[in-house]
C-alpha cells in the first residue's frame, strides 16, 4: 500500500481532470485508498466523491512508481 496518503491524495489532485471535478464539486472529500490490480500490476486506487451530489472521480496509479494507469468518473444525479 503507498505509505502516505496525502502523497497519493496530491497527486491525484495534481492532474486536470481531477481539478475539474473539484472546481464543479467544491465540497468533496477523498476516498480511501484500495489496494488492486491494473494492467496486470499492483496498483493503487483512490478518488474523490461530491458532499453534495453522486459525483466522483477514480485515480488508478501503479503501486510503485505511482504513474497514472486510468482515470475514471462519473456523475451520477
């Protein structure tokens, strides 16, 4: 599992599309992370999800290099 939270959380929180979301979702709050399988490779999964409405947004990243494998939301009303 990647150690810190907050370095995964930031990275996510790094990339456009996650800044979308946040700017269409202000009041949000991160998921946990999850431990999967991607690619056929540990990876490391962690989002997003709107206070307010079904909103959210998934980051899947490799588990030791943290490159972003896919990036996936939806919006759910």
């Amino acid at each position: 599992m990647v150690g810190d939270r907050e370095s995964l959380g930031s990275l996510a929180l790094s990339l456009p599309e996650v800044r979308r979301f946040w700017r269409e979702q202000p009041r949000m709050h991160q998921l946990p992370q999850r431990e999967i399988e991607a690619d056929g490779q540990p990876a490391v999964a962690t989002g997003f999800e709107s206070v307010t409405g079904r909103a959210r947004v998934d980051v899947v990243v490799a588990q030791r290099t943290f490159n972003v494998i896919g990036l996936y939301s939806t919006c759910r009303g």
